[in-house]
C-alpha cells in the first residue's frame, strides 16, 4: 500500500508530481487534426504523455519512500529518483522528436521500447544498490549507468542532428519561403532537453562536494517541471499549426532526379508500346496546354503575392497536381515551380521599390509574398545582384559591377 508524506520536503516532489500529471492529462485530451501526417504526431504526443507519467509514478515513489528506515539520505534519493527520471526522458523525449521529423521507420526507432526495458533495469539496479546499504556496490552500478547514459545521449543527439537537416531540407522542397523558424522549437526543446539531463549528471558528480543538496536538488525538480510545461506549450502550438508545416514531411515533391527516371522510362515504354506512349504524350500535351491558361491567369491575378501556400495547394487552384505542375516547369521552362514564382515576386518588388518610395522594404517584402524579410533580401540579391536599398537608391539603374 502507498502512503504518501506530506511535508516540508516532499512538497517540491508532490508538485512536480501533480504538476506532470495535470500536463500529461492535458496533452491526452488535446485532439490531433487528421492529416497524412497525424499518426506521426500522435505517436508523439503519446511519447511525451508517457514521459510526463514516468516521472509523476517516480515523484509520488519517492514521497512514499520518505521516512523508510533504508533511505538514509533523502535529497541523494530525490535526486536519484530524477535522475531515473532523466534516463526514461531521454529516450522518450528523443523518440518523439525525431519522429515528429522523420518521415520513416527506422532501425534505430525499432530499439526503442527495448531501450525503455534497458532504463528500467538501471532504474531497478539503482534504487536496489542504494537501499542495500553497500555504497561501494551503489557508485559502481552508478559509474556503469553514467557511462551508459552518456553514450546513449550522443546517439541520440547524432540521430536528432540527422533528422532536424533532412526536415529542413524537405521543408525547402516543399514551400517556397524560408519555414525553418516553423520547427526551429524543436531543435531548441531538445537542446533544453539534453542541457537538463547533463545537468544531473553534473550534479551526481559534485554531489560529495556541495554544501546545500538538498537546495539544489529542489530547485533542479522545479526546473523540470518548468521544462516539461514549455515542452507542452511549444508541442500544443505546434499541433496547432501543423496544417502549414508538416505536411511538408508527410508528402514527398518529385525531384528533377525522378522526372528524368520517369522520362527514361517512358522511353523505353516506347519500344515496346508505341501506341500506348504517343497517347501518353498527346494527354501530357493538352494538360500542359490547360496548365499554361491557368497558370496565365494565376499571373495576371498576381496570385504568386500569396505566401504560406504549398505547392499542392497552389496546384489545386490551378486545376492539376503538384506532380504535374513540377514536370510542366522542369521539361518546358528548365526551372522549378519554386524559382519561377521567386522571380515574379522579386519582379514585383523591383517595382513597387520605385513606385512608392516611402514605403519599407518590409511592406514591399509581405505585399510581393515574402514572409520573412531575410529570405526577401537574401532572394533579391541573388536575383538582381544588389540590395533592395541600392536598386531603390539608384532608380533601378544600379549594374551588379557597381552593386559590388
């Protein structure tokens, strides 16, 4: 039977312990919008849920555990009892963010829930060593699952490095803006992640050197609280917004790899199936057709000033497919859809800059369709060969040899 003490000292556990409950509770009732990419989310968030439950069982263990004959120093179990709680945390906390970036399987998510049954061996062999009285035998056991814990969290930062770019990269095929900012929380979560579980670490070290444990032991279980509630409000606004940023990872844009295969294949179908190919061009051909009277129109509408748009939305408007759109630009304009529209937009600003004069570059920026001015000013450069400031300043007279 568990008996819970409430008292001076257990009341950092007790909050922290209500405190990850109440979070884990409020992450189960808040409901995933259904999209390709929600299983990902939701498994998630179930991560998280677990990590945040994890660590209420072993704030309200420790709370039951106060006061027992064997535990003869209770800020060494406390931070203990946390410390199993970082070893969980690191794992699940891991799982999940690289599964919110990852678009597949991989060898090393498979291990996870045997990595899950490796931490609570450590956590058993832990407690077990240091309730036996042997403290020779307890700083052993605690030197193997340091060590352990380090290399596993260099795994774990090597496997989350990995996926963060590959995000980045997929989000830059996707959209045409810059939207790393959109999951630039998650890189900095888990940097706050792994500094929190170092900081343990430190602690168990200099643990025979500090005056104040049992202060410091409070303050670190507050902070983990503090740290899984901005956990919870950063993932919360993140399923908010997933509608624009994730399904950048759930669908994948055909690249100029993939539509040369396709042609060579096409091709080859040809030998063999004449009949069958020259139909397949003559249909390619009246879409194609169809896509530049839309597209024509798109223009003349300046619909190219509307940001935060994907391609697939945008090939919705212009009755076709993303797949179709990419192939359209890649075989008759020999550039992508991306570049295009990032050369109407800068277009539009190299007028607006001499048209209105008193207005920011910033306004210019957002009215063209750039949402983040650096991406405004980085494509401009590229583009014209100056900045917005000098083709204003010169009247649009300015050469690259004078921009230099």
């Amino acid at each position: 039977m568990i008996s819970i003490n409430i008292n001076p000292q257990t009341a950092v556990p007790l909050i922290v312990g209500v405190g990850s409950t109440i979070l884990a509770l409020l992450l189960m009732l808040i409901k995933i919008p259904h999209s390709d990419y929600s299983f990902k989310l939701t498994n998630s968030k179930l991560a998280i849920v677990v990590s945040f439950l994890i660590c209420s069982f072993m704030m309200f263990y420790a709370m039951n555990e106060y006061g027992q004959p064997d535990i003869k120093d209770w800020d060494m179990f406390l931070m203990l009892t946390i410390y199993i709680v970082v070893h969980f945390s690191t794992s699940i906390i891991s799982y999940s963010m690289i599964a919110l970036l990852k678009t597949e399987r991989n060898k090393w998510q498979s291990l996870f829930v045997p990595g899950l049954f490796v931490s609570a061996i450590v956590a058993f062999l832990l407690l077990e060593s240091y309730k036996s009285g042997n403290m020779n035998y307890f700083w052993f056991v605690c030197l193997v699952a340091l060590t352990a814990f380090l290399i596993q969290s260099v795994t774990y930062i090597i496997h989350f490095d990995r996926a963060y770019k590959k995000s980045i990269r997929e989000l830059e095929n996707y959209y045409d803006e810059d939207e790393s900012h959109k999951i630039k929380w998650v890189r900095f979560c888990y940097v706050i992640s792994m500094l929190t579980n170092l900081f343990i670490l430190v602690y168990l070290c200099l643990y025979w050197f500090l005056d104040s444990k049992m202060e410091v032991a409070s303050l670190y279980t507050i902070w983990y609280l503090v740290y899984m509630l901005y956990l919870t409000s950063n993932f919360i606004s993140f399923i908010g917004s997933h509608r624009l940023v994730l399904d950048a990872f759930a669908h994948k844009t055909l690249s100029g790899e993939d539509i040369m295969q396709m042609i060579n294949e096409n091709k080859k179908k040809k030998s063999r199936k004449n009949d069958v190919y020259v139909a397949e061009v003559s249909l390619n051909e009246m879409e194609f057709r169809k896509l530049e009277q839309a597209l024509e129109q798109w223009v003349l509408k300046k619909s190219y000033r509307e940001y935060d748009k994907s391609r697939e939305e945008i090939a919705r408007e212009l009755n076709t497919t993303k797949e179709i759109l990419h192939h359209y630009f890649i075989t008759k304009k020999g550039v992508d859809f991306k570049t295009w529209r990032t050369e109407l937009r800068i277009e539009e600003a190299k007028r607006l800059l001499l048209k209105d004069r008193h207005a920011s570059t910033n306004i210019i920026a957002e009215a063209c369709g750039f949402s983040d001015r650096s991406n405004f000013h980085r494509q401009f450069v590229k583009i014209v060969g100056c900045s917005p400031k000098q083709w204003r300043d010169s009247d649009g007279k300015i050469t690259s040899e004078q921009a230099l």
